[in-house]
C-alpha cells in the first residue's frame, strides 16, 4: 500500500509524524529518505511527540544514533555517515528491539534492516510544502497506513 500526503507547514509535518509516533508498536522500523532540509528531522520530532518523548529531538549526524525514552524507546540512526561501512555496529539489536526505529539514508544500512518496514519518501516542494509517500513493507505496515488519519 502506498499513500501521499502533502503538508504545507513544519507543524502539519509533526503532526504526521506525531501520528506515526501514536501508531508505533515494537520492533518496527521507519525509514526516511529525501534531500537535505526535505524535513526528516521535523518529522522525527513529531513521531517523538507521539511517543511521548519529552527531550528534544536532533538530527545524529555527527552521532549516527540518538536514542530518546519514551511510551517506547526511539532509536534515531542517521546512516548518511556509514556508506561503505561494513562492520558488526551493533545497530541489528536496536533495530530488533523493543522500540521504534527510525533511519535516516537508509540505503546505506539496508542490509540490517530487515523486508518489512515502512518506506517514507520526503520531496521538498517549496519553502514549507513537502509532499510524503508512505509505502508499507509488509502487513503490519499495511495497516499502520489504514490507520493513519489525513
């Protein structure tokens, strides 16, 4: 299944990430892929805001992973750095844990990330308007996308 949703401001932007942050169960994963400033972090930060995650929400960059506590851990990877990196990091066991995960340039990790997931795409359309396809990698994220309210 595969759903568009376009948003025209950061907050409409968090409170579709604030929504997949409500839906989020165990073990799940959510991928992020779109240019820089496309809105990967904002969306994180609203899908921490559904996880009831009071801390601040930034992007890893420079840290490869930021883990948040909440309703359920967020593991927050950004995968940009790891680009023909292929050595045991430890990240399978975050990514098959208890919590959320979610990663940014995914197509540098892919390998560990397992076949279901959910596949989230940002294109930058202006200043404020970004325009999101959500593509489920599996029946549980099948239904996530049936839940959704947009």
């Amino acid at each position: 299944m595969e759903i568009k949703v376009i948003t025209n401001s950061k907050e409409e932007t968090k409170e579709l990430g604030f929504q997949l942050g409500q839906l989020a169960k165990p073990q799940m994963v959510y991928t992020l892929t779109g240019d820089l400033g496309a809105g990967k972090t904002t969306l994180t930060q609203g899908i921490a805001k559904g996880l009831d995650i009071a801390r601040t929400v930034s992007s890893p960059t420079f840290t490869i992973c930021k883990i948040y506590h909440g309703r359920l851990d967020l593991y927050h990877f950004d995968a940009y750095r790891l680009e023909g990196l292929h050595q045991d990091l430890g990240f399978e066991e975050m990514i098959q844990g208890d919590g959320l995960t979610v990663i940014e340039w995914p197509m540098y990790i892919q390998e560990i990330i397992g076949d279901e997931y959910l596949e989230i795409e940002i294109k930058l359309l202006d200043e404020d308007q970004r325009e999101f396809t959500l593509k489920s990698n599996g029946t549980t994220y099948e239904q996530l996308l049936g839940e959704l309210k947009i």
